[in-house]
C-alpha cells in the first residue's frame, strides 16, 4: 500500500511538473507573439534574420540553429502562429522512414524532412514506436525520436494531447480536438453509409486541422477515403468526401460517423473481415466476373435504395428506401448511362467525390482469376475488402433503378421450358407456334442449325401481339414466357416512352438497348399508339412514335410482346408484316373463372381457410355471375385474407378465409364496375375465352 501511494505521489508530481513547463512556455510563445504583433508591418524585416527555405514565407521566431538532430520554430503568417520542424540526422531520418513509411506531403529523400504543426506524419505513425526493436547502433537515432516528441509536446496546438492520450487510447475514446490522430493516410475504416451494414474504406487523406483551422475553432472535420467499384467495364478507384461534426466532451471512437476498423466492437475484427470478404466475393461474381446479358439477373426480396432521377442534382445526394420483390438486372453500365451519371458510385446516400480509372498495372484484380476469389484471404489480398455492399442495377417489377444488397441478391429462377405447358392454357394452335417460334429465335441467336442465315433474312425480332380486354392473362403469357426461355422481362407502357415527338426517338432508342443488353422477353403493355395506322391526311408529329418504333424494331434481335386491352384494333400495315403471332384474348368462361379461383385460393395456407369445399361449391354456382378478370379475382382472393385478418384482431373471428368473405368481395367488385364502367354486364360475358388456369 506504502509503495502504491508512493507511486500515485510522484506520478502527480511529474505531471504537476510538466504542466508547470508548460504554461510558462505558453506564456513566453504569447509574450513574442504579442511582440510580433506589436511591431507592425516592420515585423517581415525585423524578426530573426534568417533565410525562408523553399516555399515558406512566414518569419521564423525560434531558438537559433545548432548541430542537434532537428530544429523547431515558431512561425508567424498573416496573424497565424504554427510551429516548423526541420530535421537534419541521416539516423533519425532513417529512422522516421522506417516507422512512417510513406506520407503525403512528407519525402524521406531529400537531405532534410520539412514539418509543419501539428506534425500529423509522427503523432499518427511514430508515437508509438518510440524504442521498438532498435539495434544498438540505432539507440541514439531512438533516444533523438523520443526527445523530437517530448519537443513537439511543448506546441501550443497539441497542449494536453500527450497528457490525456494514454487514457483515452485504452478506453477508446477521444475527443473531437485529437479525432483526427486516428485517421493516418491509409488506415482501414468502418462507416456504414448503405443499410446500416459496414463499408471499408481507406484514409487517403488525413483531416488534418491547419493554422487558419485548428480543431478547437472547427465545427466539422473533413477526410477523404477511397475503395474499388465496377462501372461495367472494370474496376475504377473511387473516393469519398467524409465530414465528422463537431462533438463535446469525449466519444467512444466506435460510436463516430467513421472510425478504424481496429475498434470495431460489433463482431471480433476478424470476423468482420471475413464477412467482408464473402461478401466482396459474391460482388466480383456479380460483376468482374458476371457475363454481360441474361447472367446478370437475379432474384431479390427486401429494402434498396431507389435513385429519383427528379431531385435536383445541385442538391446534397439523398436516396431513399423502396422494398422490392422481384428479379434485378444487376448492371452498373447502364445506371450510370441512363439512371445516375451524377452520382453514378454513390453508396447508400454517400456521394463520390472522385472516380480514377487505373491502369491493368495497378489493378489489384487483373492477375485474380474467378476460381480463386472464393479461396483468397484478405490478409493477402487487402484490396478485395475495398469493394462496396451494394450492387448497382434496375427493379424489373417495380420499375426503378437503385442500389441493391449484394447479400440479399439470389441466383435466379431456372429456366422452366414446362411452365408454359403447367400454368396456362392457350389453343394449341398458338402454342405450337409460340414453341416453334422459340425454338427458331434460339437457332437464330446461336446459328446452329442448317437454316439459319435463311431465317436471319427473314427479320431478326420475334414479335407477338396479344390483344384483347384487360384482366384476362395477357401480362400472365408474357411472364410465362420469360420463364420458360430462362429469360428476364423487362416490362414498359407507352406513358413510360413519352411520346413527344422530340423525345421519342432517344427513348425508344434507350428501352430497346436495355433490352437488348439483357437478353430480355420486352414486355410493351397499352402499345396502341405505336400500332395505330399512319395516314397521309393526320398530322405527321402523331406518327413519329410509329416511325419511331418500326426503326427500333428492324434492328432489334429479341423477342418482343405488344399488348393492347382492345379485342379489335387497326394496326399499321408496316407493323402487321413484322408481326409473327398475333394471340386474341376474350372474357372468361365459367370454367376458367373457376380454375383462376382455384390457382389463387390454393396459394393460401390451407390453415386460413374455413371450409374449402363450400367456397369451391360457391364458385363453381355462381362465381361467373359476378363477370370478374383475372386480375379482379387475384384481389378478391387476397382481400379475402386481409379481411379475415382484420376481423381476428378486433375479435370477430378466426382469422380464416370464409365463403362468406368471398362472396362479399365479388358483390363490391361487381358493384364497383356497374358503377364506374357504362357497358353491362352481358357484353363483357362472353364463354368463348381461349386462355385460362388449368386447373
């Protein structure tokens, strides 16, 4: 106990000592200030006499030179004080070389290392390594390190820094003044900018705090960091302008905006890595590695950050959340092309700054092959923890372009050449000729069969033409039909082309180049402007869509889907010649109302419905009477789940599907179009439908 108190005493003692030292030199740095100030303009002449080495033009108030490893000097510019550090010892040179490495700013190669205050390069890098593993004949060059610091300890701008650091280092902490000690050029950072998951980044630049802003007048602190992306052709080096806002008091330093990743506390260190690095893998495997086309689909379910393409770019970046449920086409070369050039490597809402394209020399991925990406660590390959959580790409279903989880993206559907056969039912006169006409589109692509070229004269696109009433399966036939063929369907309507004559060149032009790039099934629903008849007499700015779009059509290769809601259409005669198949739709038949029923109500948990039987019975008496589509009995079908529901929770129910609910349901739907369409009933009924569920 005698010793512990012993030990406490002369610890304070020294630090009362030290303190001591302190204030009176800060007192005589003020009383040469003062004087400095004092002498007004005479001040440039009458300061200490000595030359200003390259590049600095301040006045030097100091202690004179001697032959000690370094000097240091108070220096005067336009009313700031800093301190100046020149080194001259060939040992401590080498020394500080060893320890630091490289700096920006900082040339270990010159007869004599310049410093400025706040001496970012050795606080950073140097303080503590002061006697570590030195040989003998480098014991001096460590005694003249260790005293360069108790020197720089003294500046004025870094007073109480080395008295608290030992302290805030062990409980890490830190307080918004020494922040930036942390924050050593390439340090590897923790942020998360993107769904609240950690990014890593590399420091490029230090937030330094200079003369005209020390930390202590600061309100934000600026860095820049760095890390790879893909913008559809390789990998660029991207850099990020990061802000830390000015805080009182101390802060645990995993609780700032951004921190190293040495304190992150969330998972050990290490596992944090090697999440990254899966993850990092299936980023490559989605894009360096991923084949341009039908290949970079794929499944999402979940939250991404949509792009809004009518924010004012002048404005600070901000996205938002949008959940999605559908397939992706994961495709960076055409965000940036046509959703976000602005802000084309953005992360979650931080924007990029920079964006470097490097040389295959300097591209740490050229020499990594796809095979090896799964096996490689990231203490060997640091490079691939610099890659970002999100991939860059498009929402097939909800129409928007956004960034996506590279975690919550899944491999696609497999191609199902069955579905066509299980899931709809059409007159096998055009399903034989849908096959057939699949079947040649394929040989057309790969040439592999004797007629080829034959057919390739005949026209490249496949086009089909379903038309009739809405609700009756037209959508359903094109979605069957890209998962037969294993392809995406990328679905437009005529409003989304903008059919002003001076845009719908470049619009149409765009659609069928995405298209085109994914291999997709194009989905064109309500085309009827585009196929409308072009007369002589009508103004000519009316037909451009056509024209337009017959351009597109001749120098398209895929398969496009054109629907219309009306059962009898005048279309142009330029487009019935490229038309291949042309499919009419009717109203449903009691048979098929009764299978789509069916399709819907057996998605349901067999547990949420009461009595299957009895509603299969009301369906099969009376569901026609209601003149329902298809798209109406999906709602009456789902609605019927959410009324159940809503009617347990206010204890009215079970919580299961009734016969009494869907017979409710279809009476309001039934009401709803008697009340809002002017054609009754009986001219929309009509049981010579082709196209149905089977059931």
């Amino acid at each position: 106990m005698d010793q512990n108190n012993t030990d406490t005493s002369a610890l304070q003692a020294a630090l009362e000592r030290q303190e001591t030292t302190i204030a009176l030199l800060e007192q005589r740095i003020n009383q040469l200030e003062a004087l400095v100030r004092a002498s007004g303009p005479m001040a440039t002449e009458t300061a200490i006499n000595k030359p200003a080495k390259a590049g600095r033009t301040a006045d030097r108030i100091g202690l004179p030179a001697t032959e000690h490893p370094f000097s240091m000097y108070r220096m005067v510019h336009d009313g700031y004080t800093y301190s100046d550090l020149d080194i001259k010892d060939p040992e401590l040179i080498h020394l500080l070389k060893d320890v630091i490495v490289s700096y920006p700013g900082i040339s270990f190669d010159l007869g004599t290392v310049y410093m400025q205050s706040p001496f970012p390069s050795i606080l950073q890098n140097a303080a503590d390594h002061v006697g570590d593993g030195l040989s003998q004949a480098r014991l001096k060059a460590g005694r003249d390190l260790a005293h360069l610091l108790n020197q720089i300890s003294t500046c004025k701008e870094l007073f109480g820094y080395f008295v608290t650091r030992e302290a805030h280092l062990a409980a890490g902490v830190t307080t918004f003044e020494t922040a930036w000690t942390l924050f050593a050029p390439g340090t590897l950072i923790v942020t998360k900018p993107f769904m609240d998951v950690p990014q890593l980044l590399e420091i490029a630049e230090a937030p330094v705090p200079w003369a005209r802003t020390p930390a202590k007048n600061a309100n934000r602190l600026h860095t820049s960091a760095w890390c790879w992306d893909w913008n559809g052709r390789r990998m660029v080096k991207v850099k990020y302008k990061l802000i830390m806002r000015r805080f009182t008091g101390t802060k645990a330093v995993n609780q700032l905006e951004y921190y190293p990743v040495t304190y992150h506390k969330d998972m050990e260190v290490g596992a944090l890595l090697e999440m990254i690095l899966k993850r990092s893998s299936k980023f490559l495997m989605a894009t360096l590695y991923c084949k341009s086309g039908g290949s970079q689909r794929y499944q999402y379910i979940g939250q991404a950050y949509e792009y809004d393409d009518s924010r004012d770019h002048r404005n600070a970046f901000e996205a938002k959340f949008f959940q999605i449920s559908s397939e992706i086409m994961c495709d960076a070369q055409s965000y940036i092309e046509y959703a976000n050039s602005k802000s084309s490597h953005a992360i979650g809402d931080m924007d990029h700054d920079s964006v470097e394209t490097v040389g295959e020399s300097e591209d740490p991925f050229a020499n990594l092959s796809p095979g090896e990406v799964g096996r490689v660590a990231y203490r060997d390959h640091k490079h691939i923890l610099l890659l970002p959580g999100r991939l860059l790409g498009y929402a097939m279903r909800e129409k928007l372009w956004g960034q996506f989880s590279v975690e919550l993206a899944k491999p696609p559907l497999e191609k199902c050449p069955r579905a066509f056969l299980d899931r709809l039912q059409l007159e096998d006169r055009y399903k034989v000729l849908i096959q057939a006409l699949f079947a040649t589109h394929e040989a057309r692509q790969g040439r592999n069969v004797q007629d080829a070229d034959f057919v390739h004269e005949l026209g490249r696109a496949s086009v089909i033409l379903l038309h009739g009433p809405s609700g009756v399966g037209k959508t359903l036939t094109a979605e069957t039909i890209a998962l037969a063929t294993g392809k995406p369907l990328f679905t437009v309507s005529v409003t989304e082309i903008r059919l002003h004559p001076s845009r719908a060149g470049s619009n149409i032009g765009k659609l069928f180049g995405l298209a085109t790039r994914w291999e997709a099934v194009f989905l064109v629903n309500e085309a009827d402007v585009l196929l409308e008849p072009r007369r002589s007499t009508a103004d000519t700015s009316r037909h451009a869509p056509t024209s337009v779009f017959l351009n597109a059509l001749d120098n398209y290769n895929g398969i496009i889907i054109l629907t219309t809601d009306r059962v009898k259409i005048w279309v142009d005669e330029a487009i019935i010649s490229r038309i291949d198949i042309a499919v009419p739709y009717y109203h449903l038949a009691d048979v098929q109302t009764q299978a789509i029923f069916k399709y819907f109500l057996d998605q349901v948990d067999p547990g949420m419905i009461e009595d299957r039987p009895l509603i299969d019975e009301f369906i099969h008496d009376t569901g026609h009477l209601y003149g329902l589509n298809g798209r109406e009995i999906r709602n009456v079908a789902f609605l019927a789940i959410a009324l159940a529901r809503q009617e347990a929770a206010v204890g009215r129910g079970d919580g299961r599907v009734s016969q009494a609910h869907i017979r409710k349901l279809c009476q309001m739907k039934r009401e709803t179009r008697e009340r809002l369409s002017d054609r009754p009933l009986a001219q929309r009924y009509n049981d010579g439908a082709i196209i149905a569920y089977k059931s």
